[in-house]
C-alpha cells in the first residue's frame, strides 16, 4: 500500500510538471529567478531584494509569504511558495507584464513536495537552519535534505549563496554544480561584513570594504541585509559608480516588511515591536534585539505562543527562551488550530522553575493577552508580540477568525 501511495505520489508530480511545463511554456527560463530559503530571513531577504529591483527600474516579481507581487500588483498569498500549478501561472504571468527579476521564498514543505520542480533557478540562497518543522520532516536531517534540493538543481552557470556562520552554511554548498559563494560575519567569506554599529537608529554595516546603512535593526537583520547587498552583486545590479550610489540610497530608506520586526511608539512612550518569530531560534534573536535597544530601567515585556497540530516538541523549549530572557513573559495562544489552547500553553510552561514561572502571565484569550501586556507596560519599556507578525487572522477549530496584532496594539493606544 506504501509503495502504491508513493508510485501514485510520483505520477501526480509529473503529470502537474509536464502540465506546468506544457501550458505555462516554462516562463522561468525567460526570467532571472532567485530562490531563498532557510528557516528564517525568507521574507525579509526576499522583499528587499524585489524592492530594490524594483527601485533600480526592472520590472519584478515577489512570491513569499506575505503576498505575491507583480510589479506593483499584490495578489494575496495562501503558502509561502504556492503549488507548481499556481506557482506557474503567477510565472507565465510575470512574464507576460514583462518581469526580469522574480524571488521566491521557497519552503521545505514546497522543495519536499517538488512544488518547484523545473523552475530554472538563476541562483539560491540558504540564509540559516534552525528548530522547525520537524513534526512535518520528522528529524533534522530530512529537514536539511529538503532545503539542499534548491541547490542540487542549479546548474553550473547558476549561482549559490550560503551563510557560512551558519553550522549548515557549508555543507549545503558540497557535492553541487553551481558556482558557489558564501557571506558571513564570523567566517572568512566572500562577502565579509563588518558591523560598525548597531543601535535603535539602525545597522551601518563594512562589506568587503563598502558602506551600507540600514533602519533595520538587530543582529538577524544584520545577516538578511549581508545576503541582499551579496545577490546584488551576483546579479550586477551594482557594477556602476551610479548604481552603487543608488543601491547605498535605498538600504537607508527600506523598511521592514509587514511583521518581520515592525514598530512603533505608543503615546505612552511604550514602544510596540510586531514580529513573525515562531521557532525557538527566530525568538531568541527578536528578544535579544528588543533587549538591545531597550533603555535603562525599562522593561521587556514578550507576548507569544505556540501554534497548534503543529511540531509540539519545540513549546517548551520557546517557554523557556521566553521566560529566561523577558522580564515579563505573556503566554497565548498563537494558531491553535484543532488543539486546546490551553493545553499548549502548559506544555509551554514545562520544566520550567519557580523563578522562571514567576514572570510568567498566562491567557489562553490573545486579545486578553495583548491587552494585559500594556497593563503592565510603562514609558520606556518594551512590548514584543511574537508568532503571528504580518497574519490578519488567528485560526481555532478550522476557521479563521480575522486578528491582527499590529491593529490589536493600534486600538488600545488609539492609534
């Protein structure tokens, strides 16, 4: 029965390929397309480089996890990378408005499921490896197989990206055709970057000798801008004096997308971070942050939780995380899908001690949660609402139910 269900698998993949391929006419091997993916940066990555295409005048294309775009068209998205035939027909479509750069978040699940089966990738990024998904891949090591398939298919006029900081960074460029380059802050690269600072004002970065500043903040955006600034590069978008300068212009003017560390100052001189942070890595990385730029006397306060029917060994691991490095930490519900939201909020609460329990606030309601978290928020503290970043719904019992956290915060302060 395995092997029926597997063989039957095989069969629909390359009956949706050849009817891609068939009817769409392969509209990728007319464009520059660059696949990203990792377990966190996608979006952010894929959405400074489809601005400043943009910015640069090419016509371009964005698939990802907030939206698809065509130039200035949005056109919602359901899945990070959406199935082949669907994936196609925004290709064939990009194509026809006359697109030359298209990027895509390409996800496990996507490269597992062969959703970007004859995509003719002009080049990949890997950006990091973390705790995610496993309930899908099972263990690491299948997670890790499915992000290296982007690379095994790049031919050898194709180019590779890879995070050398990352324990992964190498190994997802051996054994491939493409050429190969690396980024990294830690590890001799190809692209090295300096940090010259790094404060509530922004990131100035030293790339191989070159200047870029950035309103991004953190460490982790630190990284995403070091893979833009190097695609760029790769795709000779700066070979010019005057396209240098240009490109040096629109990393001081970009601004986060939709969720991924987006903020904003309350009236009450709270200041309100939204982000998509839902792995135990991802939320260490946005708590440090926030702790970076908070002022002195101030308090960080984390609202998060974990999502339903999905990888529950990781809940406790995020509750600690949470409780470890916040002063107050609120556990929520996040998408608890079929699951009581309750229960997860225990197993959140596993293994953890007395004193770790006692900064802990516990409401299975989210909306009672984020009102709760500016209860007990005061001018110059720091309010960080993880797990959900750009969703405008939050789903229970198989229906999804429109929740915003940005507009959640924006309507108790009035905003």
């Amino acid at each position: 029965m395995k092997n029926f269900l597997k063989n039957l698998k095989i069969k629909r993949r390359i009956i949706t390929l050849f009817y891609s391929l068939y009817i769409f006419r392969n509209p990728s091997s007319k464009m520059k397309v660059i696949g990203v993916t990792g377990t966190n940066g996608k979006t952010t990555t894929t959405t400074l480089l489809y601005e400043i295409s943009k910015a640069l005048g090419y016509k371009t294309g964005l698939i990802g996890t907030v939206e698809n775009r065509i130039g200035e068209e949005k056109i919602p998205s359901t899945h990070t990378t959406p199935d082949t035939r669907q994936l196609y027909r925004l290709l064939r479509k990009m194509l026809k408005e006359g697109c030359e750069y298209v990027f895509i978040e390409t996800s496990s699940h996507a490269l597992h499921q062969g959703r970007t089966a004859g995509v003719n990738f002009t080049g990949g990024v890997f950006t990091n490896l973390t705790h995610d998904h496993l309930d899908y891949h099972k263990d690491f090591e299948r997670y890790f197989s499915a992000k290296k398939k982007l690379f095994r298919k790049l031919q050898k006029d194709k180019f590779a990206l890879s995070n050398i900081d990352d324990g992964n960074g190498k190994k997802i460029l051996a054994g491939i055709k493409a050429r190969r380059f690396t980024y990294g802050f830690e590890k001799p690269a190809d692209f090295f970057g300096k940090i010259i600072s790094m404060d509530f004002s922004g990131i100035e970065l030293d790339i191989n000798g070159e200047r870029i500043k950035s309103k991004l903040l953190g460490r982790f955006n630190a990284y995403n801008l070091l893979a833009v600034f190097s695609v760029c590069k790769l795709l000779g978008f700066s070979n010019s004096q005057k396209n240098k300068e240009r490109i040096s212009l629109i990393f001081e003017k970009i601004t986060p997308p939709a969720g991924r560390f987006e903020y904003f100052l309350s009236p009450s001189g709270v200041l309100v971070i939204i982000d998509y942070a839902h792995t135990p890595d991802a939320l260490e990385k946005v708590i440090q942050t926030a702790r970076g730029i908070l002022g002195k006397g101030g308090k960080l306060i984390t609202v998060f939780g974990c999502g339903g029917d999905r990888d529950p060994t990781k809940r406790p691991t995020m509750g600690r995380i949470g409780a470890e490095f916040s002063d107050v930490a609120v556990f929520t519900s996040d998408n608890p899908r079929s699951e009581n939201p309750g229960k997860i909020i225990e197993e959140m609460k596993t293994g953890l001690s007395e004193e770790l329990l006692s900064k802990v606030m516990t409401f299975s309601n989210r909306r009672e949660a984020i009102k709760n978290s500016v209860n007990v928020a005061k001018k110059g503290d720091i309010i960080l609402c993880a797990g959900k970043g750009h969703e405008d719904y939050q789903e229970v019992k198989g229906v999804k139910n429109h929740f915003d956290d940005k507009e959640e915060y924006k309507m108790i302060y009035g905003l």
